[in-house]
C-alpha cells in the first residue's frame, strides 16, 4: 500500500509505502503527483520506504512509467530507509526519477522533510 502522509504540503508530497506495493498502488501516487504538477508546476517528493516488504514485479512496469513520466517534474526525492539496498536505489533513481536525489535513514526523517523542502 502506498499512503499520503499527513505532512505533505503545497507542492512537497510525502508517501509511505507499506507491506507489498501492487501495480494498483501506483494509481494514488501518480493522482496526487499530477494534481500538484498541475497547480505548481513541479512537485518536491519524500518516500518512506521503512515499512515496504517488496513490490510485485506486475508493479514494476507501473514504476518505471511513473519515473519516466515525472523524473523532469520533481525537484528533489528523498527516500527514507533503513536498508542498504534503499540507499542503492536512491543513487538509481537521482538521474531516472528526479532531478536530484538523496537518502536519509529512518533516524533522519526530519532532515529528509527538511531537505526535500528547501
């Protein structure tokens, strides 16, 4: 599943991603990605990826379009983790799904919202 979390604002989105992402998932990211695209233009975005146990490969297609779609759109992605293959697929998606992006453990997430919004 993925959720909006409560400190999303103007044009910075927050998501969490819980349990098992499924194509499905993608449909309440890319909504509200549009809609502050729409409005400002571009979008700042924080994943917090503590709580995900995997993605469905179904889902993967659905991923790589959302990248594709958005990467010139985002200003900054933050991923929040406390794996190393998170921090890994941090360095990934700075060229492919915004135009710059960095991690933060799960230690730093205040710096990680604060990071994304300045």
């Amino acid at each position: 599943m993925i959720e909006k979390m409560n400190e999303s604002t103007g044009n910075t989105l927050g998501f969490r991603a819980v349990g098992k992402i499924v194509k499905e998932d993608y449909a309440v990211l890319v909504a509200e990605a549009e809609q502050v695209v729409a409005e400002a233009g571009s979008l700042r975005l924080l994943l917090d990826l503590e709580a995900i146990e995997g993605e469905e490969v179904k889902a993967w297609g659905a991923d790589l379009k959302f990248g594709h779609d958005f990467r010139k759109k985002i200003e900054k992605l933050a991923i929040v983790g406390d794996k190393t293959w998170q921090k890994w697929l941090t360095a990934v998606a700075d060229p492919f799904y915004a135009r710059e992006a960095q991690f933060f453990h799960t230690a730093d997430r205040d710096a990680a919202w604060a990071w994304v919004e300045s």
